[in-house]
C-alpha cells in the first residue's frame, strides 16, 4: 500500500497521493478520449457544474485532498469554487495562470484557448482567479512554461511571482512537450519555484530525471496525464499495457497510475477523471503492488518523445 497522505515540497502543501485534476470536469470540450460521452447530452453551464460537483464530492468522500484548475479550463475554477463555498472542507487548491480560455462553451472551438505568458497576463488572470477562489488558492502554476518562451528569464513575472509567494500562496510551473525536461532543469536553476507539474508516463517517461532531480532539489512533484490522454486505458491504443492489466485482474487506468505511484519522487499523481465511476477506477491504483517485472514490461512500452508529443496533437477533442 502506498502512503497517502503527502506534503508537496518545500511549500509544506499537504496534499494527497492521488489529486483531481479538473481539465474534464470545467468545460464541455476536452482531448480526453471518450470525453463526450462521459459527459452526457446535456453540456449546459448548469448541468456541468452540476456533474463537477458530483465528482468533487465522490472524491472528497474517498480521501481525495489535492484539487487542479486552472483558467483555460473553461468554468473550473467557478465550479471548484461553488462546490467549496457549499461545503467545509479543508483541501489544497492548484491553479494556473498563462492560457486564456477562448472556445465559448463551444466543442469545436478553434482554437479553445490563447496563450500568453507575459506579465500582464500574470496580474489579470490572478486577479480573476483571486476572485473565485479567494483564501482557497494554496499554488498557482505557471501553465505549460518552456525555456522558449522566456518566462523562466522574465524579470518582472518572476517579481510577480516572488510577491505571491510572500503573500503565502506557493509558486510552481507546469511543463510541457518533448523538451519538458529542459524547462524543469531551468526552474530547478531559478530557485523561484515551490512546485513542479509534468506528463509523465508509461508511454512518455522521458522527463523522470529531472523530475527526480527537482524533487530533491525541494520541489514538490505533481504529474499529470498518467494515463496519457485516456490511451492507457480500456478505450485506448495500448493493446499490450491493457493485458498486462488483465492479467493482475486490475483496470488499465489503475495500472498506469500505480506506475506513477511507483516512483518515489512523486508527491501527487492527478486524476483526470470525468466521471465518478471513472474516479473510483482510478483510485483502486493504491491497491496495486507495482513490481520489478511490471517494470521492465513497461519500459519497452515507451515511446521516442517527439513522437509521442505528435500523436497528441493529433488527439480530436471529445
């Protein structure tokens, strides 16, 4: 059995082993495989938030203490908010700031978000995001940070940054994409960062060492995407990931999650899940025993990361 309950880095976050992250659950259009049809006929503002709250209870009820919004993901961070304001609870709230959600309650949307990482974007989106959840904001990420685009050099996001942190809300960055690594090693550098979040998986491992090393450089390890998009699950592409999981009688999804529990560096593995149900398959990951044999199995299931990274732009939304 794996620990449960963590605490992300330096910040002190309590949080737990497996968090909710609510990329699904905020609006009716995601790359989620299935997506859609987890989420019924009705995709009304009101009939979605009613469908976030019914997941966010379910995982409150199972011992879930770790939640993830951000601003690109459509009304999560309202949804995230409501549901907080109706119960009295005691949980640590991620967001981001850096995309701007442009798709209009609309599935085909293009495109269904705008990014932008300057300064300015910085101030309006925590303002907006301060305005929904308040004193609840425990971590706010920079979403999707590359070396490229400058922000990790960026004098006056850092200073934005650097005077959030002072008022007691931690500071971390997401990455993304084939040179996930580079961005990590960049922010381990700067020493501005509490936490980081990254994909990491059976499929795209490739950013485990520097993962490994901003852990132990004090920085608190969130990963996303464990299932890669639904294509570590009974719906996806990974024929021989799913008999591996036959075989220990355990769901696809939990298997590629245990993976990720596996690893000692980790403090929190996000569920993407939209469903409740969904929700429960995932958190049967606590129960799985990840093994040297399961191990050496899975690493030839990885892929060349650009590759990887290809096929997920590829992924059609909904």
């Amino acid at each position: 059995m794996i620990e449960w309950h963590r605490t992300l880095g330096r910040a002190g976050l309590p949080a737990t082993a497996i968090g909710l992250g609510l990329a699904a659950l905020g609006r009716p259009g995601y790359l989620t495989l299935g997506h859609g049809d987890d989420l019924g006929e009705d995709r009304s503002v009101e009939a979605m938030e009613r469908h976030a709250h019914a997941v966010l209870d379910a995982a409150y009820d199972a011992g879930v203490r770790y939640f993830d919004a951000a601003r690109s993901y459509g009304r999560a961070e309202a949804f995230l908010a409501s549901w907080l304001d109706a119960r009295d609870v005691e949980v640590t709230v991620g967001s981001k700031w850096g995309y701007t959600y442009t798709a209009d309650w609309l599935i085909d949307a293009d495109p269904p978000e705008v990014k932008d990482l300057s300064a300015g974007a910085f101030r309006r989106q925590i303002a907006e995001t301060r305005d929904l959840l308040g004193d609840q904001l425990s971590l706010y990420q920079i979403h999707s940070a590359t070396v490229q685009s400058g922000v990790l050099a960026d004098a006056e996001v850092l200073e934005g940054l650097a005077a959030l942190r002072d008022e007691g809300v931690a500071i971390g960055l997401t990455a993304t994409g084939a040179a996930q690594a580079d961005t990590i090693e960049r922010a381990i550098v700067t020493g501005a960062f509490d936490t980081v979040q990254a994909t990491y998986n059976v499929l795209e491992p490739s950013a485990g060492p520097a993962l490994q090393r901003a852990h132990a450089a004090g920085m608190g390890v969130i990963v996303k995407e464990a299932v890669a998009n639904g294509r570590l699950t009974a719906r996806g592409d990974q024929a021989e990931f799913v008999a591996m999981a036959q075989e220990l009688g355990v769901a696809p999804d939990a298997l590629a999650l245990a993976h990720v529990l596996a690893r000692p560096w980790v403090d929190v593995a996000l569920s993407g899940a939209a469903t409740a149900e969904q929700l429960a398959s995932n958190l049967t990951a606590r129960e799985i025993e990840w093994s040297d044999a399961l191990e050496a199995r899975s690493q030839g299931l990885a892929i060349v990361p650009d590759e990887y990274w290809s096929q997920r732009s590829e992924l059609a939304w909904n």
